[in-house]
C-alpha cells in the first residue's frame, strides 16, 4: 500500500493561526466601520451556545463550547465575503464548499461576545480529501500530547488547541470531472488567550463531533461517516499514518 506524505499537523496549525489573524483583522475593521455608522449588516449579533454554526450543536456540544469559552454568549463573524455571501455559518453553504481553497471555504468562527481582541475563540473548517490520516500504535516509544478517539476515519485532539477528524463521505467536485472524493476533513483550532483553562481536548472533539454529524446529514453520507451521538472514551498513541 503506498502511503502519502502529509504535511505536519504543526505546519497545518500555523496555517490556521494566520487566518486566524486575517479573520481578527477583518473583524476589528467590521467593528471600527460599525461604530462609524457604516453598513448595520456588520454589527455585532449576540448568540447562545446552540444558536452558532447554525444551530447545529446538540446539547453536549453547547455546554462544551460554554466550557471552551467560560461564557454564555457568542458571536459569528458579521458581514459579507467576497462574492457577497454572508460570513455567518451555513450547512448548505459550508457544504458547497469543501472543494475550495480554505480562503474561499465557508467556516464557522465563533467568538465571544463583547471581545475587543478581535480574535475567534475557535473556528471549524470542513474540506474534501483523498486521504484520511490513520492512527498507527506499533513501535511507539515516548510520550505524546496527542489524544486519539475511535470516530469516523480518524479523530485526535492536540491539547486544548486543535481537533482534527476524518471521515468518510464522497463528495464530487463540481469545477473538475474526476473521481469522488472519499473523505471530510474537518478540523478545529482554538485561539491561544481566549480559550478558558476549564476547557479540555474532550470539549473541542465534542464540539466539532457534533458539527460534523450535522455536516454529514448535509451532504447525506451520514450512514457512511457513522459519527456518534456521544464522544467515547479516548486513546493515545505517538505515530500516524495514511489511510487511502
């Protein structure tokens, strides 16, 4: 079986952490355009925890994001991308997207409402993939900071900072007459400072559980992803491999 080179989970972090800062840029520039009587669609609309990512969230995944942030309010990124498409999250919209570049891909950002950092508390982002990551036990020496679940595909949680599952669910590009892809790769990442020291890797893997089910109900493959309703037990492991 030939196995796939993949680039580093830190190096996929870092890419995040840049649009994070892209996303806290536009957000205090929404703000500062708001306060100065600009376009109302750009204030700010405060939300509960199951009101976010489009109301997707089930019970147990509210009361994570509540943990994840150590408040009862939120907030969705206001506005309008480029295409004249709202920033506010959207299931049928997100699921259009998976074949995009991550700058075109519609994506939950959730922030706290009131914060003046201009910095989400998590953002989720689904994209189609080739291949899923596989966690691989044999000869691992040492300890990591990395936490597996038997979810989907794969699932792994990197403390309180990120949470990456995969799952199954072809999907077809509609710009490109090829093969279905066989995966979703959705992943979660944490902003460093506003996330709360009650938060566990649990609570994020909750989280983007929960929003993934919903993701999958979307682009009907909810049979094939089998997400479940509850997080189970986790495991851990030091190396990953690639699953085709």
């Amino acid at each position: 079986m030939r196995r796939q080179t993949r680039e580093p989970m830190q190096d996929r972090t870092r890419a995040r952490t840049v649009s994070r800062s892209v996303l806290g840029a536009i957000v205090v520039a929404l703000g500062i355009s708001a306060c100065d009587g600009g376009d109302k669609g750009t204030d700010e609309v405060e939300l509960t925890a199951s009101q976010v990512c489009a109301s997707a969230f089930d019970t147990s995944a509210a009361k994570a994001l509540q943990r994840i942030g150590d408040t009862t309010k939120f907030a969705e990124m206001p506005g309008s991308d480029d295409s004249g498409k709202p920033n506010k999250f959207s299931l049928k919209y997100s699921a259009s997207t998976v074949h995009k570049d991550q700058t075109q891909r519609n994506q939950c950002v959730v922030f706290k409402a009131g914060d003046k950092s201009g910095h989400p508390l998590i953002d989720i982002d689904f994209s189609a993939s080739k291949y899923a990551s596989k966690t691989n036990t044999s000869g691992s020496s040492g300890e990591s900071e990395n936490t597996f679940y038997s979810i989907g595909v794969y699932a792994q949680t990197g403390g309180t900072s990120s949470a990456l599952l995969y799952f199954k669910c072809p999907t077809q590009d509609p710009a490109k007459a090829s093969d279905a892809t066989p995966y979703i790769r959705a992943s979660l990442t944490s902003t460093p400072g506003q996330i709360s020291a009650k938060a566990t890797g649990r609570d994020l893997m909750t989280v983007l559980n929960s929003l993934s089910g919903a993701m999958a109900k979307q682009l009907d493959c909810a049979s094939q992803a089998a997400l479940p309703s509850k997080v189970p037990a986790s495991t851990h492991s030091e190396e990953t491999g690639t699953h085709r």
